[in-house]
C-alpha cells in the first residue's frame, strides 16, 4: 500500500512540475517577443516568431552552443563581456528585464533545440 501512495505522490509530483514548467516556457516565450522587454525576434529566428530579424544568429539548437543555463544567461545579461562588438542589448546589465524575467527568458530560449525548418518562412 505505502509503495502504491508513494507512486502516485510520485505522479502527481512530475504533474505538477511539468505544469509549472509549461508556464514558465509560456511566460518567457512571451516576454521574449514582446517589443519592451526581450524583443528576440527584431534580431534573431525564433520558431512560431512572425518577422523576425536577421540580425543575430537563429535561435535553434541553443544547447548545442551553450552547454550550460548560465551561459546562456550571461550573453543574456551583458553580450559585450564576451564580444565588445555586439549589437546585442546588455538585458540584465540595463534592466530591460528584472531578474526574475531574465531567469524566465533563459528557460525559454535554453528550451529551444529544435531545428528551425530551413524552408519555413514566416507569414
């Protein structure tokens, strides 16, 4: 019986973290397009982005290019630490995003690994 409850507690644990998570992803996808906050798509290809820029690289395969959450965050935060050429806004440096919507934009963005069809365009 306890292994029984404990499965289930089990379950609905991982429910209740893949919700949470869900939500998330959802929330730093939009604040990720909205033009006052991350504003992504005026630089960068973003899957389900409608004209997006050109700018900055396709944001596509994001692990592969960032083995860890931080270093995503870090270019997040201030691009021109690591490149003092790049047009890319500082978003945490400047507080364009608080840090709260920089750690929801990292999720987003860190969450993106798959592929841009290289046929798609956008509407």
């Amino acid at each position: 019986m306890k292994v029984l409850i404990f499965l289930f507690l089990s379950l609905f644990l991982s429910a209740c973290a893949c919700s949470g998570m869900k939500q998330r992803l959802a929330t730093g996808k939009d604040l990720s397009f909205q033009r006052s906050k991350g504003n992504c798509l005026a630089c960068h290809i973003i899957e389900d982005g409608e004209d997006p820029g050109n700018i900055g690289p396709p944001l596509i395969d994001i692990q592969t290019k960032y083995k860890t959450k931080d270093q995503l965050k870090a270019v997040i935060w201030d691009a021109t630490q690591f490149n003092t050429n790049s047009s890319m806004p500082p978003f945490g440096k400047n507080n364009i995003l608080s840090p709260e919507e920089l750690d929801l934009v990292v999720d987003y963005i860190w969450s993106l690994n798959t592929p841009v069809n290289p046929g798609h365009t956008n509407p």
